[in-house]
C-alpha cells in the first residue's frame, strides 16, 4: 500500500482536475461557443501527456526530492488552477472566435489562453504521475484513488456548477489541491514553504472572492442586447445546463419575421439567454380574445387550418409557441423543456411577466429532453409544434458539433407516430444563404413520408416562405382542398409565398418576395423527386437527414466539396460558412502537433535509450484511445435514454470513473504477466461488441422506464464495463515496473498521448461515420491492445 | 550662424513631423482610388454619384486609429461594441440600391462610424441617421460636424420608431438587420420609396433585401448574398 496520505492526496487532486476541466467547459462555452469545450478537454489531456514527457526527462531528478518536489506541485497546481482565468480573461489575452479568421494576433491570443490553461493540468499530471512512479508497485491503490477522485470530482463540479456561478469554479476547485498539498507535506515548515502556502492560497481566496468577469463574445446575442440602451441582466442563474440570464431593455423588441403587412406596435419583452446564446423572449399567457403577434407569422399557418385539439410544443424554451397556442384556445398544451432552470424561473421569478403561463390550465409542463419524451410518449395530438430551425442570418455552422436528437429522421417518425390522424406538425427555418437550414428540414420531412410508404408526399407537405422564413407545415392525412385554399388566402392577407401546396402554379411562388434567383425552387422540387438521392449526393452541402447514429443536424460541410466551395463563394469566405466543424478540425489538427511535440518526440529519444519495446507503445496509447472513446460515446448515448444531459454526462463520468477505480484496485490481485491479465483487453473488445451491437440499440426499447429502474439499469451497464477497463492501465505500469522501470514515464505519456487525441478524434469520427463505428474503433483499439500485451508476455 | 541653425532645425523639424501626414494623405487618396476602381466599379457599380461619393470620402477617418491602415481593405473591421464599418463594396451596393438623388432625404439606421452617412451626404440633400449605441452615436457626430458634413442630422436613439419628424422619406438605409421589419419604418417610407436592408451578421454570409412599397402593397427582393467579395454562384 503507498502511504495513506498521497493517496488522498491525489484523490483531492483528480476530484479538483475534472471539477476544474467541467468549469472550464462551461466557462468556454460562456465566453465563446461550445466547440471549445473541446478545447478545455484537449489542454487538460496535453498537459497529461506532457507531463509524462517531463517525468521522462527529469524523473531521477524529481524522484530525488520527492517528498518536497510533490507538495510543491500540488500548491503551485492550486495557485494556477485560481489564476488562469483571470489572466486569460485580461484583454490582452482575451480572444474571440469570431476574429480568429479576421485578426491574426487573435491566433497568438487563442495560444497563449491554450498554454494559460495547460499549466494548472501540467501540474497536476506530474503530481499524479510522479508518485505512479514512486509506488509503482502499489500503482493499484493510487490509481484506485486517482479514479475515484475524479469520479467524485465530475460530481463535484456538477455540484458546484448548480450552487455557483462559473466565475467562482476554478477558485473552488483550486482548494482541493492546496487541501492535498498540506495532507502530502511532511518536513518542516520554514519560511520558504510558509511564503509558498501562504501565496498560493491568497490566490485561491482571491480568486473564490473576486472572481474573474466573464466576457462574453461581442458577437454573441447577449452581448449585442447589452448594448441597447438601458439594458441589464435582471437575473442570473447558474446550472449544469449552462448560465441562464434574463435581459431587459426597452428597446428589446420582439416578433421574429413578422409579416410586413402588420403595422401595430412591436411588444417590448425581456430575452433569457443561456450562455450567451438566446433561448427565447420571456412572453405572457395571451388574454382571452387577444389576436396574437405571432399569428402574423408564417408559423401561424397550421392554426389557420385547423382548430388546435391536444398540441404539443416540443423544445418549448420560454414558451413562445405555448403562447402562441393559448391564443388559439386549445383543449391541452404540452410543453417540453429540458433545462430546469427555464421551468423554475417561469414558475417563481418570471411568474408575474409570463402571466403564469406555466400554471394556465390548458399547459401541462414536462421537464425533459423533448426527444427522449417523444420516445416514451404513448399520446396523440393534434398539432406538434417544433422549434425554429437556424437563427437569423445563420449561424456559420457554430451549432455543427451539437448532437441534436430531436432533428433526426428517427425522432421525425416518432413525431408522424404521435399525431392523430387528421393531426400537423410544423417545424419553421430562417432562410440561409448557400441554402442548408430549411433543405434538411425539407428531407427530413419528405423521407419519413417515404419511410411510412406515402405514395405523395406533396398531398401531405405544405410550405410557405415570408421575407425571411419558411414554414413547414406536415399533416398526417392529405391536404383537403379547403385548407389549400385556407392557405392561399393567409399568404395573400400577409404577403407570404406558397413554397409546396397540392396543384401549386410556378408564378405562384414569388408574388410578394422575389428571391435573387430559383434555386430553392429547384431544390426544393429535386427533394421531393425519386432524383432526391442524387440531389443529396450533388449538393454542396450535407442536406442529407441527420440519424441518431449521427445526430448532427447543422452539420453542414462535406469536405470533398471544398474545392467546389472554394470555387463558388471565395477560399476566403470558407470559413464563415461552416465555421463549427473546422474549429473542431482545427483543434484536432493543432493539438496532433503541438502534443507530438510535446510529448512522443522526447518520449522517442527516452524511449530508444531504455529500449521500451514498440509493443509496449501500442499498449499503452491502445487503451488511451479505448478508453477515451467508450466515455465519450457513453455520455452521447445516456443523454438520449435519460433525457437529462447533465446526469447522463455525471453518470458516464462519473460511474465509469469509480468502476474503474475499483477494477484498478481488484487488478492488484493479479499478476501483471498472468494469463488473465494478457486476455483482459480482448475480454473488454467483446464486452464492447455486445454493447455496440446489442445493449446500446436496447437501451432505446426501455426509454419509457421510470428514472429509478433508469438508473439502476444503466449502473448494471456501467459497472462491468468500468471495472474491466479501469484493470489494463495499472496491470501494463506494474509489468513495466517489474520487466522496465525506466519506461513507466513513457507509457504515461504514450497513453497520454492518445487521450489527448481521441477526444476530438471521436467526435469526427461519430461526424463522418456515426456513434457505432466510435464504438466499433474502441474494440479494435483494446483488441490491438490485447494482442500487444500477448506480444510483450512472450519470452 | 547660430540663429541659422536654429531656424533650419524648426523648419527641418516641422517637415520631418508634418512629412508622414502629408505622405499618408497621399498615400490613402491612393488607396481610395484604388479601392473605388477595384472593389466598387470593378465588381459592377456604375452609379456615378456611388462611385464620385466613395472616392471623395476619407475612410480612413471613420476607422480605429490602429486600423487606419487596413480602412481601405475589402472587408469590414471592427469598431467596437460589437459593430463594425461595413466592407465598402457593401456601403457602394446599398448606395446605388436606393438609386439616390439629389433632392433625396434619406434615413439611415444604424449610425455606427457615419461612414455610411457620409457617402449618403455627398450625393443627396438630407441625411438623417439614427445610432443606438450611445457612445457611437456620440463619435459620428463629432467626427461628422468635424469633416463638414452639415446635412447629416445624428440621433441617439433607438431606430425602430424611425425620425418622424423628418418623414417620409425617399429612401431608409438599415445598416444592422434584426429578426423584424419595424412597423414604423415602413410607414415611414414615401409612396414608391425604397428601403434595403442586410440580412445576417457582417462577418458572415449577408443577404441584401429590398423593401418596395408600391401601390399600397408592400413587396420584398432578396439581392443577393455578399461577403468581402460578392459571391458568384454558378
């Protein structure tokens, strides 16, 4: 057993790494967008891996002052952990994605935030790895304790995130490796280590008390309504599920793409905001008789068709269409919202501005992931309402990495499933240029009526297009000729433009707003023709329907077009595009270099001195990538079966973590060469078969469970899967201490290395294949790790 | 001797300070003929007004200091709070869209460094433009009353309500879309006036939209989508 106090120790030091990287994550996605989220998730790793590098380098030198070497690294991890998001908050560092293809310096700021966070990850790896080396032998207790810490820290950062505001986080997490350091300090405490303590934890407590502002993007939705005139934040509330805020301003206007034909005033609203991003105008329950501002929408028009019965909003937000519904007299509205904080703010604070909208009668509330409630749902409805598909003038692709479940042609068939037979669903898109947003849409729509084996699908399609907006209307039976009518005469009273109606006339189709040229007309057209196939494959862009194998509906790029696009619109303009995908490219690219650099060029010098065999390398980058790969496709999966993304991220984290702990702790029982040890890799490629292709695709029958059989059912899931994997890391490092010491740096770092890779990896691989093929890649990876470590255990 | 020293030090002196200014001068007229020859009448606007407007007015001066020297670029540039100085190719298009005329009094929403206002000023009799961010609103009326352009009227205020006092109006120029049209602004519009409108952020693919109110109905026209260059689709 190593000393009880460097386990707990870096217990408290991998519970402060994940509850400072979960912050980080949400303070990324604060300040820019979520793609660097990813960000966070690849500084932490590279500085993981670069550590192990250094160890390499200078382990004999380190291992020498241990006992002081280790407690000052956890103090100065402490420190840093405090003040990096200040300093990366200073308006010289501070940069904006935005910029970053317009302003070169906003690259050398982008690097200098990246070296900025990668310090306190630094650290904190070489803590955990040096004493890996130190008790090596006992790896299986420490590796235990570092698992476990980070198990309790993704639960602790989740924690931390719903009781305060991200500012505060990083100052929080820092008291756990300050807290580390005094457990792990054992001399005498002269005036250096006392200046040293006591520096780092004025740090801390400065960073706890004065936390740093966080600035948002200038070109994010908050930071633009902050700049009307008497503007400010109402409230805030911090949650897992993001930064809600609630913004007012007297000229915060709202009626998104109202017919020009309406002349009356524009109410003034107060907006939430969550991160940054807007969520919707905080709007009142209508007052009986009231005609509706949005019933000057193109989004009004399945409430010109017909009287709305049972209606279902789904990814309701502040309840905009709920309103909008209300006005219409309906018999029930179900409203669906995933984020907690938007159904408690309306039920308390907003209660008086929405005119408790929440409590009316006719509204029943479900707080849950609106696809995983379409997936357990058993009603019928009238009319299904779905959110607004883009936001006003595009948004260059920054919701591309976004897995977006209630988008894919299966959830659209969920949708056909759940209306009654006479019953709509409408779905709406701003229109963008190159055209994407509302052409998706368009085939998502028309393959499900494909799938469900209607011979026409234009006697069931009606779309009608404003100045900005197309609309979508889906009706399960065909259209009746009064409501083609219906329809004429909305478009003529609001200067719209029938798009798709049964015996529609071309002339009919630009009346009011002419477009620059047809194309859409021709799209369109080709969407609903046996040529769609060939359309899909022609097009510029991806509109293929997003799956929930690839959930990815403002996907947009298709890199063998590039040069295609490049042609078309401008090399230059590339970027603005599809601005998402390549970020995350970027990143994947940036970090392939900069962590080969820092971490496999050394480790092949250090390597080639100590003889570690390419065997060994394959081991231990193998199970990096496997592993890596397994959480993250198990945080997408559980988001779906639970419908709560928050718990399903803490669950995966979490559980994975402490199983794995635990199976680290069992794996001391056996013999890093026995014969177990050497099959366990193959075993865990099974295992991952038998999830792939039978567990996961089940998961989705029991969707409609209770949340206690939920969960208990996903532990049942978990645990083994953790426990297993949690065994080849420490078997492979007690092997190398027992056969090679000297390469115990080098399998940290090489494994190190491959986590850092595959975060990205993953997601471009779930991208361009979907989730199985992730999965498929996990099991090939442990395959390949299994058969190394037959490779090695050979004489 | 010594006092002829000390004479040819100033004058010396006064050259060598004023030397960069008068080259710099030079050096952006340069750049604005070039700019007007290749990004505005080399991609398609002939409207000699447009074209005579934007080879008269100093870009140069409705830019950050730091970027005075990328004012001439063919993009837009930041200005600050989150607003920019539309590309000139943009500024020439909305220009000539609203085919403007000398006897025109036009509103422009959307102040931000009065460049725009500007080139409006040079070729018709009113400008009035409305700026919401305080501060900008506050810089393009002293850099305006500053560079002369006394029939430029700025306002700080919110340009949903439009400038009543003023209407109708020939031609409304909205520099910044939002997810509306407002009411106001299209009663605002004479009989057979025109309004144009971006449609997406400026560092992004822009739609340019025109707003017709013609015999009692009121039509739109998408132009087209620009970006740095305009795009050419095939």
């Amino acid at each position: 057993m190593p000393p009880l106090r460097y386990a707990l120790a870096i217990g408290l030091l991998s519970a402060a790494v994940l509850a400072f990287e979960l912050g980080l994550m949400q303070i990324f996605s604060i300040t820019q967008w979520y793609h660097f989220a990813y960000m966070a998730i690849s500084v932490a790793m590279l500085g993981f891996g670069a550590a192990g590098t250094f160890l390499a380098l200078f382990e004999e030198r380190l291992l020498r002052a241990f006992e002081r070497a280790f407690p000052l690294l956890l103090f100065l991890c402490g420190a840093t952990m405090a003040g990096v998001c200040g300093l990366a908050q200073h308006p010289a560092i501070r940069f904006d994605t935005y910029l970053l293809f317009n302003d070169f310096r906003q690259a050398y700021r982008l690097l200098a935030t990246y070296l900025l966070f990668f310090i306190p990850f630094f650290l904190a790896a070489l803590a955990i790895g040096l004493a890996f080396v130190r008790f090596s032998r006992q790896i299986g207790g420490l590796y235990f304790a570092d698992l476990l810490g980070s198990g309790a820290g993704g639960l602790i950062g989740l924690g931390l995130l719903g009781l305060f505001m991200p500012g505060e986080l990083p100052g929080l997490a820092a008291l756990l490796p300050l807290l580390g350091g005094f457990i792990a300090f054992q001399g005498t405490w002269t005036a250096r280590w006392r200046i040293t303590a006591a520096l780092s934890c004025a740090l801390v407590v400065l960073a706890i008390f004065r936390p740093p502002r966080l600035q948002p993007s200038e070109f994010k939705g908050i930071s633009k309504t902050l700049l009307l005139p008497e503007s400010k934040i109402e409230l805030e509330r911090s949650s897992p599920y993001g930064l809600i805020q609630a913004v007012s301003s007297p000229a915060l206007r709202y009626g998104p793409a109202l017919s020009l034909n309406y002349d009356g005033p524009l109410p003034v609203r107060k907006a939430l905001f969550s991160n940054g991003e807007w969520v919707g105008a905080i709007v009142p329950a209508p007052a009986p008789g009231q005609v509706h501002i949005l019933d000057f929408t193109a989004g009004a028009l399945p409430f010109r068709l017909q009287h709305p019965g049972k209606v279902l909003a789904l990814h309701a937000g502040t309840g905009e269409q709920v309103a909008h519904a209300l006005a219409h007299q309906p018999l029930k509205v179900h409203m669906v919202e995933a984020n907690p904080v938007i159904f408690s703010l309306m039920r308390k604070e907003l209660a008086a501005e929405t005119d408790s909208l929440i409590f009316h009668p006719a509204v029943e509330a479900h707080q849950l992931d609106a696809r995983t409630f379409l997936m357990a749902d058993t009603n019928t409805y009238n009319l299904i309402l779905l959110p607004m598909v883009s936001t006003f003038g595009g948004t260059a692709g920054l919701n591309a990495l976004q897995e977006q479940y209630l988008m894919t042609r299966e959830a659209f068939q969920d949708i056909w499933a759940r209306l009654d037979p006479e019953g709509m669903a409408t779905i709406s898109s701003w229109l963008d240029y190159p055209l994407r947003n509302p052409l998706k849409a368009l085939a998502t729509l028309v393959e499900v009526l494909d799938a469900e084996g209607i011979g026409e699908p234009q006697q069931h399609l009606i779309a009608i297009r404003s100045w900005g907006t197309i609309t979508f209307v889906l009706k399960k039976a065909p259209f009746t000729a009064r409501e083609v009518a219906d329809t004429r005469a909305f478009c003529e009273q609001m200067s719209f433009d029938p798009l798709l109606l049964p015996g529609l006339q071309s002339g009919e189709r630009q009346q009011y707003n002419q477009l620059q040229d047809t194309f859409l007309f021709g799209y369109t057209d080709a969407l609903l023709s046996p040529e769609r196939e060939k359309f899909y494959r022609r097009y510029a862009l991806n509109v293929r329907p997003a799956t929930d194998e690839r959930p990815y509906f403002s996907q947009f790029l298709r890199w063998k077009s590039l040069p295609a696009l490049a042609r078309q619109w401008g090399r230059q303009n590339l970027p603005f595009l599809e601005i998402g995908y390549l970020i995350v490219l970027l990143t994947f690219l940036q970090i392939f270099v900069i962590a080969a650099v820092l971490i496999l060029l050394p480790l092949f010098r250090v390597g080639a001195r100590r003889q570690v065999s390419g065997w060994a390398l394959a081991y231990f980058g193998s199970i990096g990538l496997g592993f890596m790969f397994v959480e993250i496709i198990l945080i997408q999966q559980l988001t779906l079966f639970l419908g709560r993304p928050i718990f399903a991220t803490a669950l995966a984290l979490s559980g994975l973590l402490i199983a794995s702990g635990a199976g680290s702790w069992y794996s001391s029982r056996w013999g890093a060469v026995s014969r177990k040890a050497v099959l366990l890799p193959l075993a865990i490629a099974l295992l991952l078969a038998v999830y792939t292709f039978l567990v996961l695709p089940a998961l989705h029958g029991a969707v409609g469970l209770g949340t206690t059989a939920k969960l208990a059912l996903l532990l049942l899931l978990i645990a083994p899967l953790g426990f297993l994997m949690g065994m080849p890391f420490p078997l492979g490092i007690r092997y190398l201490s027992e056969k090679n010491k000297g390469g115990i740096p080098w399998a940290w770092g090489v494994n190190g290395y491959f986590s850092v890779i595959s975060t990205a990896l993953a997601t471009i691989i779930a991208v361009e294949l979907g989730f199985s093929w992730v999965m498929i890649l996990a099991g090939a990876a442990y395959t390949a790790a299994g058969a190394a470590s037959l490779l090695i255990s050979k004489p | 001797m010594k006092r002829k020293i000390y004479h040819m030090a100033i004058a010396a002196g006064l050259l060598l300070t004023a030397s960069p200014l008068l080259f710099s001068q030079d050096a952006y007229q340069k750049k604005r003929e070039e700019m007007v020859q290749y990004q505005i009448a080399g991609r398609g606007i002939t409207d000699k007004a447009t074209l005579n407007a934007m080879r008269t007015v100093p870009r140069h001066l409705f830019v950050p200091e730091n970027l005075r020297s990328r004012a001439y670029d063919d993009g837009p540039l930041p200005i600050g709070y989150g607003q920019t100085i539309s590309q000139p190719y943009i500024v020439g298009y909305m220009t000539e869209a609203i085919r403007p005329k000398p006897d025109f009094r036009v509103l422009e929403i959307g102040t931000g460094s009065g460049y725009q206002a500007a080139v409006l000023a040079k070729i018709v009799d009113k400008a009035y433009t409305i700026e919401i961010v305080e501060e900008l609103a506050g810089q393009a009326t002293k850099r305006l009353q500053k560079l002369g352009y006394d029939n430029v009227q700025v306002r700080f205020g919110d340009g949903y309500h439009g400038w009543k006092e003023h209407a109708p109006y020939d031609a409304i120029v909205v520099t910044a879309a939002a997810e509306f049209i407002p009411p106001p602004l299209v009663e605002q519009l004479k009989p057979g006036g025109i309004m144009i409108i971006p449609i997406g952020s400026p560092f992004m693919v822009q739609t340019l939209m025109l707003v017709e109110k013609k015999g009692g109905q009121i039509k739109t026209k998408s132009l087209f989508p620009v970006r740095f260059v305009p795009f050419t689709r095939e």
